[in-house]
C-alpha cells in the first residue's frame, strides 16, 4: 500500500518537474521576443515571473506577426501544451484525498459554475509526462529543436536591421548557425 503511494507522488512530481522545464523553455524563448536582443539577460526576470498563458500569448503573437514561417509548427506545439495545461491543473490544483489501495487517484477542479472530477491511474500520469518531455526536447521540443530554430530566426530577424556592430552570433556546438558570422 506504501510503495503504491510513493509510485503516486514519485510520478506526479516528475510530471510537475517536467511542466516546470517547459515553462522556462516558454520564458526563454519569451526573452527573444524583446526589442533589444543585447537585453535579453536582464529581461529574463520579467518572462519567468509572467503567467503561464501570458508566456503563450507572448510567443503567439510575436510568431504571428514576425516569424510567420514558424507559425504551423508552433500552433501545433501551442495545441499540444493546452492539452498537457488543462491535465497539470488537474493533477497540479485539483487534488483531494486519495484511498488506497485504489488504482487511481481523484481530482477536481472548478470550470465555471461546475465541479469537474478526473481520475487517473499511475500509467496515466506517467503517460502526460512523457509527453512533456517530447514537447521539451522531442523533435519539435520548446528546449529543443524548435528553441534553436526559433532563435535562430529571431536573430537573423535581429541582426538584418542592426549594424555590425550589434550583431549577434549564434552558435550551437561551437558551429556558427546565424548568417551573420561575424566581424571580418
């Protein structure tokens, strides 16, 4: 009865551990939205404190409007992250008691003027994180691929309409990725 406990808790903090890194991916990526890429260290603060819808809207909006070549994968990236949202505020804000030796355990949350129940079993809540971590660092993972595709964008946007001086290079794995390689 213990071990099916600690089973619980064990999954659930790894479920929210892994929301947890999707959230800074969305404010880091956030960060290369501002204006002035040279700030985008100071601005860090101001992304993470920010919601987590705001941070979606953030980089919606930015997409929409600058990175418009980015905008199918990201909205199929955005409707996955609803998804797994909609479950961590179940199993993040909805718990009551659970018995055991019960296979699964309740939550409930309020939408509107209702009180809405989930169940889920262990292999569920470690289904959602695994879905969490292929939205992190999968193919088009928010702290993977499309992290670098995305800043990648953002600074060949950025370094088009500054001076040399200004530029910015970025690197991955010691190999220049910016069209921009730098003062000659």
């Amino acid at each position: 009865m213990f071990e099916k406990d600690k089973k619980f808790k064990e999954s659930i903090g790894a479920f929210i551990i892994a929301f947890s890194e999707l959230e800074y991916g969305l404010a880091y990526l956030g960060v290369m939205t501002e204006e002035d890429l040279r700030k985008r260290e100071s601005k860090l603060i101001n992304h993470i404190g920010n919601p987590f819808e705001k941070k979606v809207r953030i980089l919606t909006e930015y997409i929409n409007s600058d990175l418009i070549e980015l905008k199918e994968t990201w909205d199929n990236i955005r409707e996955q992250i609803y998804v797994l949202n909609k479950e961590r505020r179940f199993i993040a804000h909805g718990f009551s008691q659970y018995y055991l030796p019960r296979e699964s355990i309740s939550t409930y949350v309020k939408e509107g003027k209702k009180i809405i129940k989930k169940d889920f079993k262990l292999q569920d809540i470690k289904d959602l994180t695994n879905k969490l971590h292929e939205l992190n660092t999968g193919e088009n993972g928010v702290n993977g691929v499309f992290h670098q595709v995305f800043t990648l964008a953002r600074i060949n946007k950025w370094n088009d309409l500054v001076n040399d001086k200004n530029k910015i290079v970025y690197k991955v794995n010691n190999l220049i990725l910016t069209e921009w390689k730098g003062p000659k």
